[in-house]
C-alpha cells in the first residue's frame, strides 16, 4: 500500500504540494488528473525517493520513504517500477542492455534475465527490437520499451509518469491497453499520473483529481465523470474558465 | 548591502556543502566494487585511450619549440647540449603534465559533464536510481578511477613523445648530435622528475574527472542548463590544474 500523508513540497518560493493526501490500495490502479504543471509527476517521485517532501510523509509497505538509508531505499526501489513520461531509457545502450539493467542489479541467472526479457518484450508486443538502440525507435516504441523494463522487473508497484503524453490516439490505446494488461497479468498495483482523461477512463479503478497542491476529489471512475465539484467539472469538461487558476497550475513545477 | 553579502556567502557555504556531500558520498561508492567493476575499463578506453592523439599531438610540438627556444637562448653563451636538459626537465616536470592536462581538461572534463548532464535532464539518471543503482557507483566512480589511472599514462607517453621530438629537432634543425642531446638530457636527471610528473597527471585526473562529474550530475534547467555546466567543468578544472601544479611544486620540490 501506498500511503500520501499530508505532502508539501516547494521549489525555491513555488509551493507545489500543499497537504497532499492519497492512499492506493493493493491491487488498484489509481490515476492522479491534474493540470499540466501541477504537480502530479513530483507526487510520484516522492515514492521512489527521487525527491523528499518538505512536511509530511509518504508510505509504502509501512515504510516511510524519506526516512529509509541507502540500502533501505535501495530494498523499496527493487519493488517499484518507474515509467518515466519520455521513458528515460539510457541512449548509450540498446533496448535489451536498458532491460538487462535492473534485471543483473537483482542478481538473476542468465537464463531467467533472457526469460524476462522475452516475456516482458512479448508483453508489451515488441519483439524484434532488442538489439535496436532508443534513438532508432519511435516515441510509442520507446514507451513501450519503458514499460516493458519495469515489468521486467516483477515489481508490486508501478509508477506510470504520464505514460501518453505526446502520443496520437492510438498508440495512446495501446500504451493503456498495456497498463491493463500488465495489471491482470501481474497483479501490480498501479498509480498513474495524467491529463489525458481518456487514458484515465480506461485504466482507472479510482480517480483523484489533483488542484492547487492536493486532491480535490477522488473516487470511481464514475464519481469523477459525475462529479458536481465546479473544479472536477471544469476539468473534465475541458472549459477554459477560471483561466487565472489554470495559468498558476501551469506556471507550476511539473 | 549587508544582504546581498550575507546572500553570497550562504551560498558559497551551500555549494560548499553540496560538494563535500559529493566527495563523501563518491567515496562511499567506491566500496560498490560490483557496480563499478565491469564499467572502469570502459571509461579507461574512452577517457585515455581516445586521448592519446590531442596529448601526443601537443607533445610533438612542444618537443619542437622546446628545442629552438632552448637553442636560441643557449647560443654563444651555454653549451648547446644544454638543449637536452632543458627540453628534459620542461617536458617531465611541467609542460607534458600541465598542457596534456589542460587539454584533457577541454576534452575529457567537458565530455564528462556533457554526457552526465544530458543524462540528468532526461532523467536516465533518476531511471538509474529507480533500477536501484546508486549514480555515484554507477557513474562518477568509474570514470574518476579511470581517470586516476589512464592520466598517467597518457602524461607519460606525451613526456616520451616530448622528448623525441625535442630530439629530433634537434639533430635536423639545430648543430647537435644525439650524443650531445642525451647527455644534456642525463646531465641533471633524477628519478624524481618522472614521479613527480605522474603524482601531478594523476591529481589532475582526479580532479578533472571528479569536477566533471559535479557539475554533470548538478545540471537543471535543459539544454542550457548541460551547455552551462559543460562550461563551468572545463574553466573550474583548467583553474584547478593550476592550482594543484602550483601547489605540488610548493609540496615535493
């Protein structure tokens, strides 16, 4: 279980979480909306670590992470995997190397890294790219790829960093065509950061709408749809009011 | 006035802090031998390997100057075989440590922070971290190891090129036959000034490498931020180089 308890986080005089709470359950998926530039991707990366809230607490397995040592942080991280919004593959290496990566950290024999590889390539439907370098792929493959080296992993948990964020329709289908198939297949628990409220309506088993540094509302994907709350609505609706809001979202730390 | 100084010094103290967390926590990494073991030959090849032909292309042309400078000093009033020692003692106490330095400071120390920089602003650093390798195991201490070891040697084939070309140049261009040249080039020779030579090149490794990794890992704000930095690394070792030769000459000679 993932555990936000009241998150606040700044970047120099910029608040960007302001008493961010949020509980995932095991074996959920649940996907943070919110604005682009509000917050959401500095949410996730409290989780593994990468960065430490200025108040507050975040929890995974009853372990509060801005507390752990190296080796306790190194033990969570060997649990979670990250998909990062531009995959965040490394270019010096090619797909199989960035798979093989976290695999070798784990100790695995050569047999079962292949294995994994294999299946997680399968996974993700792409076979034939293993020896193919990030820069000779396209940004859907690359996605993928991204996803297919934290499946590889078997992690409890995978954080999904805006995971169809400058993809067309439908190769943004697939990547959430993915994310289920990785939940069934794995039984991962899932958070997932967002502004693509389609992505959200198929992936979700809960919503939280993320304003202003905390969340607004959360709940089933049909709560959210139904929403009265004038924020949620303006939102999902897409309406352009409130326009002075929306902008100081904007001007926020991503 | 009292704030602005108050300011600046708060944030040297703070960068002063950042640097020494990254001193301590790099020499932590180094007891990660699984981590760093496979990667240090790879940084050795790329680090002094590929800086062989920039070392050894100075080398050959300060081994020229060397030798007409030293001719054209010399004349009527020393010796010419004094050619020898002074394109001897220059080469290995100074010019081959400290001009292979600089130029490895341009080519590997702007490589170094380039290359992690790019990696920051992608985050292939943070996606390390989350494949739970440490950065600092993973990328700084390889490349300051192979540094540490392949400076040296670098310096050391430069100093021998040096001296060859001084050599020659002084067989073809000036009125000195080798038996002149080498006995000049024996005539205040000590082994101390092959090791100091190294001790230098091998500070200047470290540190080149070490800086290089700072400012690569410290980058923020994109390409400009990796442009920003990959200057700094350069203009902060070419300074630190000559800080450290002067601070070697005030400590072993």
């Amino acid at each position: 279980m993932i555990e936000f308890k009241e998150v606040y986080k700044s970047f120099g005089d910029r608040q960007v979480l302001r008493g961010f709470s949020l509980s995932v359950q095991d074996g959920e998926t649940v996907v943070i909306l919110g604005y682009s530039g509000s917050g959401k991707s500095v949410a996730l990366k409290h989780v593994v670590g990468l960065l430490e809230p200025d108040a507050g607490e975040v929890i995974v397995d009853g372990e509060v992470v801005h507390q752990l040592d190296r080796e306790g942080l190194t033990r969570l991280r060997a649990k979670i995997g990250f998909v990062f919004q531009f995959a965040a593959l490394l270019d010096s290496m090619t797909v199989r190397e960035n798979l093989e990566l976290g695999l070798k950290r784990r100790g695995l024999s050569r047999a079962e890294i292949d294995e994994r590889i294999k299946e997680a390539l399968e996974l993700v439907d792409l076979e034939d790219v293993e020896d193919r370098y990030p820069a000779e792929l396209s940004g859907g493959m690359r996605k993928r790829v991204g996803i297919a080296r934290a499946i590889a992993l078997r992690p409890r948990y995978i954080l999904y960093d805006e995971p169809t964020t400058g993809l067309d329709p439908v190769t943004s289908a697939v990547i959430d065509r993915l994310i289920v198939r990785a939940r069934e297949k794995l039984n991962v628990t899932g958070l997932v950061v967002t502004h693509d409220l389609r992505s959200a309506y198929t992936v979700a088993d809960r919503i939280a709408l993320l304003y202003q540094g905390r969340i607004r509302q959360v709940g089933s994907v049909e709560s959210i749809r139904n929403s009265h709350d004038p924020v949620v609505r303006q939102f999902i609706e897409g309406r352009p009011e409130a326009l002075a809001d929306v902008e100081q979202a904007a001007g926020g730390v991503r | 006035m009292y704030r602005t100084l108050s300011l600046k010094v708060g944030n040297w103290l703070a960068a002063a802090g950042r640097t020494g967390h990254f001193l301590t926590d790099t020499a932590r990494s180094v007891r990660d031998v699984p981590t760093w073991a496979g990667l240090t030959v790879a940084q050795m090849r790329r680090i002094g390997v590929d800086s062989v032909p920039i070392a050894l292309f100075i080398a050959i042309f300060t081994g020229i100057v060397l030798s007409l400078q030293a001719s054209y000093t010399f004349t009527g009033a020393v010796p010419l075989y004094f050619v020898g020692t002074l394109v001897g003692k220059t080469v290995m106490l100074e010019l081959g440590p400290v001009l292979t330095g600089l130029a490895l400071a341009g080519r590997v120390g702007a490589n170094i922070a380039a290359e992690l920089g790019t990696m920051r602003v992608t985050e292939q650093i943070d996606a390390l971290e989350t494949l739970a390798y440490d950065p600092l195991s993973y990328l700084v201490v390889p490349r300051v190891l192979a540094a540490a070891i392949m400076f040296p040697i670098v310096v050391s084939l430069a100093i021998l090129v040096g001296i060859i070309s001084g050599w020659l140049t002084a067989i073809s261009l000036l009125d000195l036959s080798t038996v002149e040249f080498v006995r000049g080039l024996k005539l205040f020779y000590q082994f101390k000034d092959i090791w100091f030579g190294l001790v230098k090149s091998f500070s200047f490794g470290v540190v080149i490498a070490l800086i290089g990794c700072f400012k690569g890992l410290s980058v923020r704000g994109g390409a400009a931020g990796v442009g920003r930095a990959t200057t700094e690394a350069v203009v902060a070792s070419a300074m630190a180089i000559l800080v450290l030769d002067a601070f070697w000459a005030v400590v072993l000679l």
